[in-house]
DNA sequence: CGCCCTGGGTTGTCTATACAGGCTTAGGGC
DNA sequence: GCCCTAAGCCTGTATAGACAACCCAGGGCG
C-alpha cells in the first residue's frame, strides 16, 4: 500500500529514530528530537516529522507530552497476557519425541505487505523459513516464518534440527514484545499436506510478531491441527469476567 | 491527549464515516467517498479527510486501494488480548450495537467432570446460562458458562439484558486470576445453529475458569465464528520467539 | 477484432504556513 | 526570598497547493 517515492520520507524519519533506539543511541526516558529538530537536521517538512512521531507514539514506540516533548517509551515487563512457549519444549515436557522438518529456507525480498509489518522498505531482505514441527511422528505445527536479517542475523545458516527458531531467535534477538492474533479457519491446501490434514478440518492459527531493540524482528504464522491442539493461557489482570 | 479544539475535524470525518457504517448506509465492500469528495461536502482539506481514512484503514474498517477507491472492509473482528474484555464494550466501541439472547438460564448439578474443575463435589448446584451475543444483529459469540453460587451469588437473578454476566461477575466476585485455553474446532450443531454457521465453518472456542477469592468463580466456553472472529493479545513477557 | 495509449479520477506523499493550547523557565516586581 | 507574568518551545491540528504512482475505461489505430 505503501509504495510511492519507493520509500517514502516520514519511514525515513521512523527509521532514523528507530536505529538510534536499536543502537543504544536513544535509551527509554530519553527524549528524541522535537518535530522542529528533526525538520532542520533531515530536511523534511513538520508535517512529515509529525507524522512519522505520531505513528511511532501509536506503535508504543514514543511517548508525546503536548508542550513538553517526545521520549522514547519505557518498555515495561508486564504480566503477560498470553504466554507462549516453545513448542519443542512443549512436545517435551510431555515426554514425546520432537522432529523438525525444514520444507524452505532461503533469503526472499519483502513484498509491500510484508515490507509494511516489517516496517522495512519494500524489496528488503527477509530470511524465510518454513517448517514443520511433529510429536512422536505427528504433525503439530506447521511454522512459516521471516525473520528480519538486521534483527536477528544469521537466520539462515542456524541448524534448525539443533536450535529451533524460538531458540535462536531468543538467544539472537532479545525480546522486548510480542503481539499475537488467533483464529480458526480451513487451512489452504498447503498447509493441509504439512499437517496431513482431512479436508474440513479446522486448523488454529496464531499469527505473532516480536519486537526487539524497538524493531520488528520477526514475523511467524503458526500453523496446528484443531483436533489436536490447544492454546493456554494464563492471566492475573484486572478486569475480566 | 487530543484537547485542542475539544473535538478535531480529522475525528469528526471519521465518524461520518462510522456512523454511515453503523447506520448501515455503508456496507462492507461499498464504496466511501473520496478524499476530494470528502474535501467538498464536509468543507475539509484533503490532508485531513486522508488522515481520517488513512487511520480507519490502519484500524481495519476501510480497505484502500491507490488508484481505485476506499471501501467498507469486510468485517474481521478483532478482540483484544486476553485480558478479555466484555464483549460487549468490544461491540460498542466498534460503534454497533448489541443485543443479547438468553438461551437457557437454570441451575443444574454439577456433573463429575464440571466438579472436577470447580474443585466441587459432583452434584452441588452451579448456576447454568446459555447466552448469544449479537452485533448489529449477527451473532459473534456463543457463551455457555456455569458459575459457582458459593462466589457468586445471585447469577440466576440478574437481568442479563441489562448486565452482561461479565459486568456481574466483575462486580460480584472481584477478580483473581484467568486460565484461558483456546482453541479451533467444528461446531456441533446446537453451537452451529446458535452462530448461525454453515456446516463446515469453523469456530474458535475460549474455555475461561476464573478465579475469585481462592475459588474457582465462573467457567466459560465462548464460541466465535472463525469467519468474523479473531483475538488479539499483546504482550511484553521474556521468552519468546 | 484486438492492441496500445492516453486521460481523468484516486490514493500516497511532501511542503510551507498558520493558529491553538500546554508546559517550562527566566526575569521583573513586590 | 517569593510570586507572577510573559516569552519561547513543544505538540496537535488544519489548510492549500503540488507532484507521483496507480487503475480503469474509452478511443484511436493497425
């Protein structure tokens, strides 16, 4: 959707931020340069550099105080909401034998929608994997997944039948988020193969992406026979029935 | 945050383009008016009637197509993390209304496995409801839930058309802490008919227990058409891919 | 009949300018 | 020393004008 001066200059802006957050340049509780700042030093009009701030205080990137100025969030360690393990620790901890099975691995250029959640320019490199997890022989999980190189480099010479990608991502990439989406559906035939699925059965998809150093690191679509797999989680917050 | 002129004309072109939703003179795949249209029937400048369809488009409502038009998106709804909320704020804080059918509203005795986990004995009464929500007349969740009377006193009494159980239970028995599980599933008839789903539509089922004052308080089965329905959970915990 | 090209409408973006209202601070008056 | 005010910076918003890229339809041409 993005995709006009190829890149266009209020991502400029959000990128110039963002790598200092990632660098260690700009630390949380630190403020970043106002709008007017920014104008001079990168030649953009307010406008650009507004909006650029803006939406970077939406993502929970920035925190703006009107009159005040713009500081680089607190990444708070909350209670989490949704706990997510990983699924070979999983399939282990029930005393069965994990596998891994890689289908894909290879470096693809980020197409316009994946550039946009990435937050990367259209064309950008992306790791890609696609495997399949099974447990005792059965399929589980089917992982599709990219990897942002400038996160998490060396993606794709990681040997996934030792460290699976959670693993390596975490060792990598130090988590600082992470925003999940549930649904049911009936998987493409694609994935149904993977799973070795009957057509009509419902498959769980969890779609995840992780954030580190202020960065989209990762981006996986999670792929689990409905009859077969179940989602926890547990929770202590405030307000719910 | 935004205080200036009490209420901003960005806001005000946005719930134009709401309330035309919501009325339901804008249906999903139509078409909305163009920026410039906007420009000259709401005496608006572009920028402003592009940042109002640009942020429906982010929230999901609209889908644009450069070059083409905006359109009403086909409704996805997108719950919130599992710090679950009512689903009913969740319906009229997407501007359309609900409604509420009781399906079955009883006491009952707890079956082995409901006592089980209620850590109850089998056979002690626990309030039974069977209940359809609806948003603007299309049914998004059916929620079978059993409470225990011991926490939640009064269950059966309550004018669930007035309050949701959520709203009750919130009120009646403060809370401790969520187990959630999740997961996709066809549903069985009685559920299909009740979403009012073809046969082979999957669904995502919530099992919910909640916990008050040390007692397991209210167990929940909330069925979601997997069509209409996804659930969203953000999360800043430590290990995860 | 089919192909190409062009024109008009639409989104996507950028700029320069302007005003309102919040916050901080320096400086003056007491 | 204390209080109050005003200046100056900050964000939030609005506007008019401009150019680029995209899509589709319609007309001209082979």
């Amino acid at each position: 959707m993005t995709l006009q001066p190829a890149t266009a200059r209020y991502q400029k802006v959000k990128h110039f931020i963002l790598d200092r957050i990632a660098a260690g340049s700009l630390r949380a509780g630190e403020r970043v340069p106002s709008e007017n700042e920014l104008t001079r030093t990168l030649t953009v009009s307010r406008m650009t550099a507004n909006r650029a701030l803006r939406e970077l205080a939406e993502d929970g990137v920035l925190v703006r105080v009107a009159g005040v100025g713009t500081f680089v969030a607190e990444q708070r360690v909350h209670a989490h909401p949704l706990e997510v393990r990983n699924i070979a620790d999983e399939i282990r901890a029930r005393g069965h034998e994990h596998r891994l099975k890689v289908v894909a691995l290879e470096s693809v250029a980020a197409s316009r929608e994946l550039a946009e959640r990435f937050v990367l320019r259209p064309g950008a490199p992306l790791d890609y994997s696609l495997l399949t997890h099974f447990e005792d022989g059965a399929p589980l999980q089917v992982e599709e997944r990219y990897v942002n190189p400038l996160a998490a480099p060396g993606y794709l010479r990681n040997d996934f039948t030792r460290t699976t990608p959670h693993e390596f991502l975490v060792r990598v990439a130090p988590l600082q988020r992470a925003e999940h989406t549930v649904r049911a559906l009936l998987p493409e035939r694609r994935i149904r193969r993977l799973l070795r699925l009957e057509a009509g059965e419902p498959c769980l998809l969890i779609m995840r992406r992780t954030f580190s150093q202020g960065r989209v690191a990762s981006i996986a679509d999670l792929y689990h026979p409905g009859s077969r797999y179940e989602l926890a989680a547990n929770c202590q917050p405030r307000s719910l029935p």
